[in-house]
C-alpha cells in the first residue's frame, strides 16, 4: 500500500511535456551583429543600417512582426545549422521592437534595438605624400573614422559636398580664382572596417593637400610670403542605399602661413577638423 501511494504522488507531480516543449520554460531572442566588430555583438544599440542575426531559444520555428522602424526577413535562414531571421536597422535613428510568437507554444518573447545615426568624423595624421616640389607645398593622407566607435557604420557612404574659401592675407590674391578657391563636390566613398575604439574607418584615406605657386617663382619673389589664412568649410554628408541622410558638423579644413619674425622663413601649417595637423617650412622641414 506504501509504495502504491507513493507511485499516485510522483504520477501527480509529473510535468506534462507536449510535442518536446517544456512549458516550464520562457523564450527568449539571441541576438547576433553580423559584423564582429564591435565586440559586443549582442548588442541592442545599433548604427543606421546594421544588420542582426535573431533566433528564438529554445530554437523552434516562428511568427516574427515588427513594431518601428527597420525590417526583418521573414523566412528562415540556415546559418551554421540554426534557423534564424535576419533584421536590418533603419535608415534613420528610433528604436524598434521585434516580437517572436513560437508556432509550438504560442509563447511570445521579444527584443528592442536603438539605432543611432553617425555624429562625428574624426582625422588622424598617416603619412606624407608626394608633392610638386614647390617650396611651400604639404601633402599626406590622414585616417578618416566615423563615429560613435560602440557601433558599425559600415552600410552608410559619406561624401563632401561644395564649399567656397574664405581667404585672408597671402591667400587673397587667389580671390576669383574657382579653380583654387572652390571645394568641388566628391563622390561617396564607403566604410570597410570597424576599428575597437577608433570607429568605422573610410575605405581610402583622405588627401590634405595645401600650397602656393610662389614657389614657381624667383627665390626674391617667394621670400615675399605675408602672413594669411585658406579655409574651407566643407560640408560631409552620409548616404545609405543611394539617400542622402545626413550632414556631420563641417569639414572645417584650414591651411595658414605664418613668417618667422626673425629668420622671415615661412611656414605652411594645416588642418582638418583641428585634427591631421601638419606644416612645411621654406627650408623643406616638415612635421610631423
């Protein structure tokens, strides 16, 4: 009689486990950025445009809506042997939230991304390139990063538009002259990489470039260099999927003469963003 009763309890106390779900169990949505980098690929703070592997745990086949803005690939894809769906950040910055509904359970689990847009640039110094061997004449190329560097930027393309120069001083005799004085309007150039705390790197570098022709004079001619200033403030735009998005704060570039007072040796000194600083002097001495 002892062990009959005992065999009802645990009979009664048994979880009913229907077509291999444990109703016991809640699900949830692993989250995975197809770009490793950052490294913190389950991440909920997205840039424009990145793209997340989701699946539903335990793994069973769903129902996937959407609520804001972005979209999801509805039909299941085979990656390394899990079934997932794929969900590409939107074009502009909100949050969305993506809701599974299990076909086996009908349980409901749910994820909320944020997407941020790109809010700065950032140049960094390279190297020296070569120039046309006028006496005051820099050029290099400097590292361009998009940023904030906690997510990937590498669906957006970012070009610099038109822009006029503000001249002073030596520069002022270049006044009139388009052909100097007007910044054209690039092409978009895209992003490949995601440095750790860095950013998301432009695919080429960018090339400062800045000189006079008063090298192609006599030498009494390009000792007359005055104190003077060329400023373009350039405005850099992204696009994604062929739409201009967005405007980071202007390119500010800047390139300067200043004259030593006591050797009147002048020096070209340059800049991008207050950053990529670079000079030449008259003598061919360069920094960095």
């Amino acid at each position: 009689m002892k062990s009959f009763l005992t065999l009802i309890v645990i009979s009664f106390f048994m979880p009913i486990v229907s077509a291999g779900v444990n109703e016991d169990i809640a699900h949830s949505i692993r989250s995975t950025t197809i770009v490793p980098s950052p490294s913190d690929t389950q991440r909920t703070k997205l840039g424009v445009g990145e793209l997340v592997m989701l699946e539903l745990v335990p793994s069973h086949n769903a129902t996937w809506t959407i609520s804001g803005g972005g979209k999801i690939n509805n039909s299941t894809q085979n990656v390394s042997g899990t079934s997932v769906v794929l969900f590409e950040a939107p074009a502009d910055p909100g949050s969305a939230t993506i809701t599974a509904t299990c076909a086996v359970d009908q349980k409901v689990a749910s994820i909320t991304f944020t997407t941020v847009k790109p809010t700065g640039l950032k140049f960094s110094f390279k190297q020296h390139i070569s120039s046309n061997g006028i006496p005051l004449e820099i050029s290099y190329l400097a590292e361009v990063a998009v940023l904030p560097a906690d997510v990937n930027f590498q669906k957006i393309s970012i070009y610099e538009d038109e822009a006029d120069a503000t001249l002073s001083g030596f520069f002022t005799r270049y006044a009139g002259d388009s052909a100097i004085t007007k910044h054209p309007k690039g092409s978009p150039v895209a992003l490949t990489s995601h440095v750790e705390g860095r950013g998301t790197i432009m695919a080429n570098p960018d090339t400062i470039s800045a000189g006079t022709a008063l090298g192609n004079s006599p030498t009494t001619e390009y000792k007359k260099y005055t104190g003077g200033s060329f400023e373009w403030d350039i405005p850099t735009k992204y696009i994604i999927n062929g739409i201009d998005k967005g405007k980071f704060a202007n390119g500010l570039f800047k390139a300067k003469i200043t004259v030593d007072a006591s050797t009147a040796i002048a020096t070209l000194s340059t800049e991008k963003n207050g950053e990529a600083k670079a000079s030449i002097n008259e003598d061919g001495v360069k920094t960095p």
